[in-house]
C-alpha cells in the first residue's frame, strides 16, 4: 500500500516537473521571438511564430508591450502597409505580415491592464486606415476584419475613456460606412461596436446632443433589417434602435420610419427568438402616447428633415460607378499624403532612438496628434463626401 502511495507521489512530480518544463520553454520560444523582431531579415517569421500564441499564452501581452522597443516595431509595420493597403491586393508577404500583427494586437486588447495603457497611447488612431480601405480584396476585407476584432475588444468593456477615445477619433462614421458598403462579414461586428457605443451613457449622450448624428444612424442602420438571414445583424440593430428609442426626438424618427417595417409579418417571421422579444418591446415603445412631444410642428420638422436626408441618401446610393472610382481616387491619395509625413516622423524617432518603447514613441508624436486626427477627418470626408453628402458631415464637426 505505500508503494502505491509512493509510486502515485512521484508520478504527480513527474506531471508536475512537465508542465513546468513546458511553460518554461513556451516563454523562452516568446522571448526568442520577441528579440528576432527587431532583425528585419528574421522578423516575418517571428511574427509568424509569436501569432501561434495569440489565444494560447496569458503572458504574451505583458511580453510584447513590456519588451523593450516591440510595439514601435510592430507600429513601424503598420504604418508601412497604408500606401500598399490601398492598392487592388497585398503582397503575400505584407499580409502575412499585417494579418500575425493584429493577431498579436488581439492578443493584446484582450488582456485588461494592457488594453488601457493601448488606448492611452493612442494607438487605435494607427489602425483607422484599414477601416476606410475601398478595396474588396479578399485578403484586404480579412484584414479589415481583424482590425474590427481588435477594436471590438476594447469596446465591449464599455469603459468611459474608451467610449470617449472612439467618439472623439470619430470611429462612427466609419462604421457606418462599413455597415452601409462593406461585406456582410464586417457589418456584424461594425452593427456590434455602434450598438455599444450607443449602450453606454456617454455614447447615447454624445449621438443625442444632435439630431443629425442619430438621424444618420437610424437613416444607416434601418437597411440592416433586410438582412433576413443573419439574426446577429438584425438583433444587434434591433438592440441600437431600443437605446435610441430613449431620446424624444430618435423616438418621433423611429414611430414615422419604422413602426410600419417592423409590425410586418414578413419582417416578424424571419426572427428568432431574442430578436422577437427585442422587436416586441420597440414596437410597445413606439406605439405609445408620447406626452413629452406635443409640439405638431416641430414633430413635423424632424421628420421632414429626415425625410430630405434619407432621399439625398437614396440619389446618393443610385449614382452611377463614376462616384465610387472618385471615392477610391480621394482614398489612394489620403493614404499617400497620410503615409508620407508619419512615415518621415517614424523613421526619424527611430534612427535616434533605437526602438525605444511605444511609450517613449507617444511622448514624441503627441505633438502631431492633432494632425493625425485631422488627416483621420479629412480621409473620412473625403471618401465619403459623396457617400453620405455634407449635411451628415456637420454633425460630427462639433465633438
């Protein structure tokens, strides 16, 4: 009997003296990895290498943002790919590249002490260009998709200085113009990220304070009830318009708009069954007596105004292929001019400083902040000037 005992307390030890040996050399394979980043000739394959581990190690985020220089690495690889990004395909070699980066910014974003030292260091704001991409390369609308993940890990904690980090470097826009042009692959999470920033206080507060902001989110997102064969979309939209429904003013939008739409039997009998209860509480909400908004008249002017936008929306949308070729042509330039100036200001912070850490890096491109999120702005507008016309625009110059 205390051979068995013994023979069990070793067997224990042995398992024990393995796992331990296997967590020993998980982390030295990380560490090599992390310091062959910084040599250009061997860095694709430790990017390879390290995204192996994206899902798998706990540790990994704590490496790659404590090791010292590794993000300005990884952001010199980012902000490198813009100018190809925006071109028909990538290069196998770029995508693989991009793609095993924003694996290890999943990584990243999903560990809870490192997601707010990522958002105070601005760096979001880099990965912005993926979104506005007009390319409809498969490989390109994976990376796009990749880059939602990743910003979609750091909005689901609905922490107030994200939600304000994302309103005020005006991620919204984008998302609509994914929800409205973009592949149904990305309009999920797209639908997702706008239904939590509308969830959270300060993103209901910041699309109400102006009637233009949450017409062109209804306006956008009402489309996304055709989509009959995917409940997320429908669910999550269903969920926006329930938050929205709280303001007086989206709730007069929504009664005149939607109300007709969602009572439909042809609409209902396509929802599962979170979506119909979702769907019953709109349509209670809706089809009750509003006493605060007596005032006919401008019950009237908001819908008349909505009405306008949603025909100019509608002129927009039929114009002919002409309009999109010109989206890509301000898009391909936004991206050179972007590239240009970041791209000096990157090259000279690294050659003084010998890839020093990303913190160090955000101390030295505060300065140019402000210009990163005017050219943000400016690319926006610019690819969307005919895409959502400059009435929808004003309401995201005042934030």
């Amino acid at each position: 009997m205390s051979n068995f005992k013994e023979n069990n307390i070793a067997q224990k030890k042995s398992k024990l003296n393995i796992i331990s040996q296997n967590q020993q050399s998980e982390e030295d394979i990380i560490i090599k990895y992390i310091n062959e980043l910084k040599d250009e000739e061997k860095r694709s394959k430790a990017l390879s290498k390290l995204s192996e581990y994206y899902d798998k190690s706990k540790n990994l985020p704590i490496y790659l943002w404590y090791s010292q220089g590794t993000m300005a690495i990884l952001l010199q690889e980012i902000i490198s790919t813009y100018k190809h990004f925006s071109s028909t395909k990538l290069s196998s070699e770029k995508y693989s590249k991009i793609r095993n980066i924003l694996l290890l910014l999943t990584s990243i974003t999903s560990h809870e002490e490192i997601r707010h030292k990522f958002i105070e260091s601005k760096m979001p704001i880099f990965l912005y260009p993926f979104l506005n991409s007009t390319s409809t390369a498969k490989q390109n609308e994976y990376i796009k998709l990749l880059t939602l993940t990743v910003i979609t890990n750091l909005i689901i904690p609905q922490e107030p200085e994200t939600i304000s980090f994302f309103i005020n470097t005006q991620i919204i826009p984008i998302l609509l113009k994914i929800i409205d042009r973009g592949p149904l692959i990305s309009k999920v999470p797209a639908c997702l990220m706008i239904h939590l920033i509308v969830k959270a206080d300060e993103g209901l507060k910041y699309i109400c304070e102006d009637k233009m902001r949450y017409s062109a989110i209804i306006l956008f997102m009402r489309h996304m009830l055709k989509n009959k064969h995917n409940p997320k979309i429908i669910e999550q939209t269903l969920k926006t318009f329930l938050r929205l429904a709280e303001n007086n003013d989206a709730r007069i939008i929504l009664k005149n708009t939607l109300l007709k739409e969602i009572k439909d039997k042809n609409f209902t009998k396509h929802l599962n069954e979170s979506s119909k209860i979702l769907n019953n509480c709109l349509l209670k909400i809706l089809n009750e007596k509003d006493e605060t908004n007596k005032d006919k008249d401008n019950n009237n002017k908001i819908i008349n105004n909505f009405n306008n936008n949603e025909q100019q929306y509608n002129n927009i949308n039929n114009q002919s292929v002409n309009s999109d070729m010109m989206n890509q042509y301000n898009m391909n330039n936004n991206m050179i001019m972007m590239n240009q100036p970041m791209t000096q200001m990157k090259q000279n912070y690294m050659m003084q400083n010998n890839y020093s850490d990303v913190n160090n890096y955000n101390m030295y491109s505060n300065g140019n902040e402000n210009y990163l999120n005017k050219m943000n702005y400016i690319g926006n507008q610019n690819n969307n000037k005919q895409f959502m016309n400059m009435n929808f625009y004003n309401m995201y110059k005042s934030s």
